[in-house]
C-alpha cells in the first residue's frame, strides 16, 4: 500500500471535500435554494433603507426598479416566502406613486396591479385569508374583520396598492366597486394602528374624500381632518401628506392661502426632516413644486 506524503494526503481530503459538497448541493438542492434565499432577503431589509435614505430621485428610482427584478427572481425560486412578497408588493407600490404616478398614469397602475396581485399572495399567508381571497365583497370584509396587528403590513401595503390603481382609474366600473372593499381595509388599518406609516391610512382618505364631489360622498372637512390628524401622527415630518392636503383639500376648496403656505413649508424644509426617509421628503418636494407651478390653472 502506498504511503501518502502530507501533501498529497491533504489534496486528496481536500478533493474528497469537494466532492461530498457538490454531491450536498445535487442532492439538497432545494433546501440549499431555501436557505440562500432567506437569508438573501434578510438582507434586502436593509436595502430597502437604504434606498429610503436616498434624497436622490434619479438613483433611487433606478435602484429600485433593479433590485424588484431581483426580487421577483428570488420569488420564482422561493414564491412561499413571506418576506419577498412584502418586499414585492410594498416596493412596486412605492415605485408606482414615487416615479410614474405623475408622469405615466398608465404604467403606474400596471405597477400598482402588479404590487396588489403580490399582495393578495401575502394576504393568503394569513389566517383569515387561508382559502384564498375572496371574490366578494361581503366575505372579503369578513376576512379583514379577522385580520391582528400581525397582519399590518400586508394589509395596509396591499390596500395601498389597489387604493393606488383605483384612484387612477377612477372611469372603470371595477374601480368604483373595489372602492369599497379598499376602504375597508383601510378602515381596520386604523383600528389595528392608525399612526402605521405615518399615519397614511388617514392620508388615503384624506384624499378620496377630498377629490370627490360631494354628490358622489365626497366630503372636504372630512378630508381635512384627516390630513391634519395624518401630519399630527408623523408629527409634520411625512411632507407628502402636506403636499397632498394642498391638493385634495386647499385647491378643491379654492382656499389660497393655506394652499401658499402648505407647499411653501415643503419646499422649505430641510432634507433630514424626516431621518431615514430621504426619499419621499424629495418626493415632496417635486411634487409640492410642480403643483405650485400649477397654481393660476387651479385659482
């Protein structure tokens, strides 16, 4: 039998420790797939800060749309895990409002239907949503009544983005029956949590109540008091909330003055108002310019 010097020995441990890893990976494939995809979107946490920390509109705009493909592939080889689909549906949601809502309606809303459908998958990883999402309306508010503060997140963020779809395709028949059920969730978001995201449940009705004409259920003050308990929350550092009450309460309201001071405090403020959340200050204020450059079209 032939003595193995020291190296030699070492190499052939060494090759046999390859090839048991490699026949693991074979063999385990799935569960090795499983792992490195948990713990990669553990990792995309802090991605997700990161972009929500960066005042730069254009950067964060390509990084987001990046890193959602990245996402979605990560689901097609892991679609059970929970964590992706918030990620999933939280993020086509926000790039839907921050980057394509004002300058493409249309694909905004293929964002926000996209961000929604995932959501529907989070929403049946929850009790009250086992046997799938219900295709009415009755039992789809039965379910949300069900619904704990664990389930928060993928209630509010799915609301958000059909509440998001609906608001831009306010002509199509199905958006005024889904209407109904959105409020409805967004209602038990601010039963379960009110100051949840700053505080954007009131913002979302905020808004539907503000751009609705009276006949039709709008109600101004209502609107109103929803911006102000919204901004109350996020203590006035959420600016997209003030941009929004300029909008939907002080241009419908024809009242000037508060419309001039609202956006004047957003484009006013400074950067690091609202620390870590970088992003939609900037939004903010794009969106408080742009609509003040609107003003002798809305007076």
């Amino acid at each position: 039998m032939e003595i193995l010097s020291p190296v030699k020995l070492r190499d052939n441990i060494m090759r046999i420790a390859i090839i048991s890893l490699i026949f693991t990976l074979f063999t385990a494939g799935c569960s090795v797939q499983k792992l490195a995809v948990n713990v990669t979107s553990g990792i995309f946490g802090y991605g997700i800060e990161a972009i929500y920390a960066e005042p730069d509109l254009g950067l964060a705009e390509t990084a987001v749309g990046s890193n959602l493909k990245l996402l979605e592939g990560f689901h097609l080889a892991e679609p059970k895990n929970e964590k992706i689909l918030f990620y999933l549906t939280q993020g086509f949601a926000a790039y839907a409002l921050a980057f394509h809502e004002e300058s493409d309606p249309e694909r905004a809303s293929l964002f926000y239907l996209r961000a929604r459908d995932y959501g529907y998958k989070l929403l049946e990883k929850r009790g009250a949503f086992k046997n799938g999402v219900p295709q009415t309306e009755e039992a789809f508010k039965a379910a949300i009544a069900k619904m704990d503060k664990d389930d928060l997140g993928a209630l509010f963020w799915t609301a958000f983005a059909w509440g998001g779809w609906v608001n831009l395709n306010r002509d199509d028949a199905q958006a005024v029956f889904d209407l109904g059920v959105v409020k409805a969730m967004m209602n038990r978001v601010l039963e379960l949590d009110e100051g949840y995201f700053f505080g954007a449940a009131h913002l979302f009705f905020g808004s539907i109540s503000g751009s609705i004409p009276r006949m039709l259920g709008g109600d101004p003050e209502k609107a109103r008091e929803h911006f102000e308990r919204a901004i109350a929350l996020s203590g006035g550092k959420f600016l997209v909330t003030d941009v929004y009450m300029a909008r939907y309460y002080a241009a419908t309201t024809l009242n000037e003055e508060l419309f001039d001071e609202t956006l004047q405090k957003v484009l006013d403020a400074p950067m690091d108002i609202n620390p870590g959340y970088e992003l939609m200050t900037s939004l903010a204020k794009r969106q408080a310019a742009s609509l003040k450059a609107q003003r002798d079209e809305i007076f």
